[in-house]
C-alpha cells in the first residue's frame, strides 16, 4: 500500500493465478490517486479491473495499461483514461 501512495507509476508484473488474483484490489488502486499510472504486464486477472473502473470520477487514474482486451475494454467502457 505504501509504494502504491508513493508512486507515480505502479508496475506490476508477477504472474497470473488464483494467488495473485486481485492483487492490486479498490484499496491499491485508491492509494495510487488520481495523478497515478498503472501498468499491468500479466494477465488481467491481477488487477480488480472493476474496482478501476468503479474509482469516483475525482479519484480516477490518470491512465492505466492493462494486458488483455476484456480488461482493457471493460475500464475504457468505464471512462479510464489513458488504457
């Protein structure tokens, strides 16, 4: 949580999988703020991409990069900038 309040660019890269699933959750993402970037290098299931997409319109991400169409769709649909 503290790296995600300290950074500008949040980038993940660990495998995919039932252990990493959701491994950067509403709470990751909140902590990140408004002016971070997250890049997600695996597979889409390490980001709650529905928690990115839920963020209140203040608190949104300047942008995110996501690694798989229905992530990436699901939070451009969502209004995320920058996917």
């Amino acid at each position: 949580m503290a790296l995600a309040q300290w950074s500008d660019f949040l980038v993940i890269a660990t495998p995919g999988g039932a252990q990493t699933k959701h491994l950067i959750d509403r709470d990751v993402i909140d902590a990140l703020g408004p002016q971070g970037f997250l890049v997600n290098v695996p597979r889409g299931s390490v980001v709650d991409t529905a928690a990115l997409a839920l963020a209140p319109p203040l608190r949104r991400k300047r942008g995110a990069a996501l690694r798989g169409r229905g992530a990436a769709h699901a939070a451009l649909k969502a209004g995320v900038g920058g996917v």
